[in-house]
C-alpha cells in the first residue's frame, strides 16, 4: 500500500473537502483518504489507479493540478 499525494484547486470550505474525500472513498483499491483544505491536496493510501482518483475529482467539479 503506497500513499499518493494529490493536488487539488476549487476547494473552499469543509462542504468541498467531504466531497472530495466521499468521492475519493468510492474509488476501488483507496483505502484512506485525508484532504487538507489549506493545503488543498488530499493524501491517499491504497493501491487505486491514479487516473481514476483524479477522474473521480475532476467528475465532482475540481480541478487536480499536477
């Protein structure tokens, strides 16, 4: 299990980290998820394809910044 560091724009507020986060769950393979608004990055363990965890970001309107 690895952890992947993931850079995200358009979050702004704790609504938009709990989507994030919701949506990075579902993802096969993710086995935790910690997104951290000021930081705007989420940090991902699992072993879950990158793309899609970025597909599953950029699906509910944020954008990944790579």
């Amino acid at each position: 299990m690895s952890e992947t560091i993931i850079k995200i724009e358009g979050m702004s507020c704790g609504h938009c980290t709990a989507a994030v986060e919701a949506a990075l769950k579902a993802v096969p393979g993710v086995q935790s998820v910690a997104v951290d608004l000021a930081k705007k990055q989420a940090a991902v363990s699992g072993n879950a394809s990158l793309t899609a965890m970025h597909d599953a970001i950029e699906d509910i309107g944020f954008d990944v910044v790579e």
